[in-house]
C-alpha cells in the first residue's frame, strides 16, 4: 500500500530535494568543527557556517546575519529567549493557542516570580490583538513581553502578528514569535514586521533536517546564554563572550543539519514562496470544500483556506479521533495526527479537550488526488461503509 502522508505540522515528508545530498556532503567530505581550529578543514567549515547563517538572515529579512542564533530547533529557541530576557517581576501576556514550546517554560518561569496573563481566543483559534493590548497595558506594571504563535499548531489559525508587533514596537514591549507553523510558508520580515524574536524550527515548512532551528535576536538584545561551554575562542576566561552569535552558540554546532537546512530554503527560493503558499491553500481549499459536505465531520478553525496556515483539525461525529486516525492508517495508508499535538488549551479553547482532534496538515508535495483519497476515507469512515474500492484505488499508486 503506498502512503499518503499529510503530517507535515509535525514534520515534512519528503525533504526537499538536495537536502539528504547537503548533509552527506558535510558528513563524507568536510567533517570539521566550525571555529574549532585554524586547518584547512575548520576554516572551511567556519566559511560554510558563515554562508548557511547569512543565507538564513536573508530568507528573514535580518540584515545583520550575527543576530540568527542557531538551535535544535523552535523549542530551544523559545527557552532561550524567554529564561534569557525575562526577570522575577516581570510579565507576559500569551495566548490559549500556544503550544507546550511556549507553556511550560512559562509555567516554570512562574515558579521564579514571572507573572504569565493568558488571552483566551475565540472559538475559532484567533486572538484579540485589542485584548493583548489591554492586558499589556493594566495593572501596576506594563508587560515585558508578549509571547505569541504566529500560527496555531491544532487549527492552522494565522494570529494578526502584524498589527501585534505594531503595538510593542510602539510601547517598548519585546515580542516574541513562535513560527512553528508559519515559517517558510508564510510570509516573514523580521525587520520589516518589527519582531523582536523569532524562533523556528527547520524540520517543517523550510523542508530541513530534524535537530535544526534558529533564534533571531533583534539588535540591542543581550539574552543570557541558555547553555555555557565551549564556543571556539577566547578559551582563557570563565565567562562566555558578549559578542553574538558565540555567546549563545556554545558547543559544536550541527554543520551538518543546517547545511541541509539550506538545501531546504534555496529548493523554497527556487520554487518561489508565493506558488508555495498558493499550493498548500489550493490543497486546504480542496480539504475544507469537501468536508463541509461530509456528513457527522466538524471542522475546527476558520474554515477558509486563507485563514489557515498549512493545518486543518476535524472530528467524526461519535467517532474517537485516535481511532480515526488508526483507521486512515491501517486500511488506507494515510498518514495523520490524532489527539492533543502538545497543546492542551487550544483544545480546551476550541471544545476538543481532552480527546483532540485528528489533524490534517498537507505538504508541498502532496496533491490534489492525495485529499481526493483522504476525502474518500473520511465519508467512508463517517459512514461506516465498506472500503474495498478505495482500498484498490490506493494499492493502485506508486510509492511514495
């Protein structure tokens, strides 16, 4: 049975093309650590360290590349800012659709005397920029930093981070943005927009490896380094060095992952990021046209395709979503995510809580015959009728 797989929210399936090449490459013929000794090799990589991070500052609109922090990933990034900025007394105002990357080192920041307001969102996942504003501004002391998604991970939703950023800039209130979900996919321009941090993973819609992200870091921002160790110079002195990215990067870095993870934005730079937008809205179109007139299928979300960021949840009337999503794998071979994608209160916002829902979140390169067959298994599923000639329809496909 060929597999359609429509999990790319938590992870894209396939790379892009050229990624696998780009880290074999570092692997089989480079090898060295980057700013870790004066040979040929550690030279070379130092370049390719330098090429990769400026690659990444262009894609983002930071003109600076020594603001680009480079992480395991969008969860590293989000700790680093947060324990890195944020001091006992302090306040943040976030949101109900935040995922656990965000939730828990807010919880465990409350520990430390960090005052943490959640804005609730709407029914359909969006947040009030009017609210977050309000909550900023009350009380004795003004917020030091709104922590939000730029897109929610359970419904796809597209929060207004523009008219957000507009609002902190204007007040002196740091922004941070967990672009997750939006991240090559979504338009970004870190300087343009005003965000004062960025944290994104590379494993999902930049099309990279696993084990790689970024934080960017506006200038006159001095976090305070989430690890301490090694970063390659003046190894004389106890403390880590002022200057970025050093200061946040120590230890060997992943050469390997981000040089896939280039591979990843050059092939989105190739393609060109408004057909990569127009396909995966195309391919949300279709999804929400045909289940709308799916019977016993509720839709969470705005339910148009251009308020949604690559993601849709749905729920089969009297069906668990588990059991919906072992089903589409076992006899259809469809690949989905069921349950509460580490983000327990946007259920409880959206009325899923506590048995989620089954998310659906089509690639770049899936297709419109990929949703028809998932359409086709969600009205069998809802209808509890037999699947023998869906079934044969699939085995009829090539491999993935």
């Amino acid at each position: 049975m060929a597999l359609i797989y429509l999990d790319n929210a938590a992870t894209s399936v396939p790379k892009a093309p050229g990624v696998g090449r780009a880290v074999a490459e570092v692997i089989d013929q480079l090898g060295a650590s980057p700013g870790r000794g004066g040979h040929r090799l550690a030279l070379e990589a130092g370049r390719l360290l330098l090429e990769i991070r400026e690659s990444v500052a262009d894609f983002f609109g930071s003109s600076d590349a020594s603001r680009i922090i480079f992480t395991s990933g969008a969860t590293e990034a989000i700790n680093l800012a947060l324990f890195g900025l944020l001091q006992p007394g302090d306040r943040v105002i976030t949101s109900s659709m935040e995922h656990n990357a965000v939730l828990r080192p807010l919880h465990a920041l409350q520990e430390r005397g960090i005052e943490t307001v959640r804005i609730t969102a709407d029914a359909s996942g969006r947040v009030s920029a009017e609210e977050i504003r309000a909550a900023a501004i009350q009380g004795p002391r003004r917020a030091r930093m709104v922590v939000l998604t730029h897109a929610a991970n359970v419904t796809g939703t597209i929060q207004p981070i523009e008219e957000v950023a507009e609002w902190c800039r204007q007040e002196g209130v740091l922004l941070l943005v967990d672009a997750a979900q939006s991240a090559g996919l979504l338009p970004i321009d870190v300087e343009a927009m005003g965000i004062d941090l960025l944290a994104v993973p590379g494993h999902k819609n930049l099309l990279g490896p696993a084990g790689t992200g970024f934080l960017y870091v506006r200038p006159g921002l001095q976090p305070t380094p989430l690890n301490y160790g090694g970063t390659g110079g003046d190894s004389a002195s106890p403390l880590p060095p002022e200057e970025l990215p050093e200061r946040l990067e120590s230890g060997t870095i992943n050469l390997p992952g981000l040089a896939g993870l280039r591979a990843g934005l050059q092939y989105l730079e190739t393609r060109g990021r408004q057909e990569v937008r127009r396909h995966k809205t195309a391919l949300l179109d279709q999804l929400l046209n045909g289940m709308k007139h799916l019977e016993g299928v509720r839709i969470y979300g705005p339910g148009e395709a251009t308020r949604h960021a690559g993601v849709v949840s749905i729920n089969l009337a009297g069906r668990d979503p588990a059991e919906v999503g072992f089903r589409l794998d076992a006899d259809y071979g469809i690949c989905v995510r069921t349950g509460l994608h580490c983000a327990p209160e946007a259920h409880r916002t959206i009325g899923s809580f506590p048995d989620g829902t089954v998310r659906i979140s089509p690639g770049l390169f899936n297709t419109s015959e990929d949703i028809e067959i998932l359409l086709r298994a969600i009205s069998e599923l809802s209808k509890n009728q037999t699947r023998v000639h869906l079934k044969s329809s699939i085995n009829a496909r090539s491999p993935m």
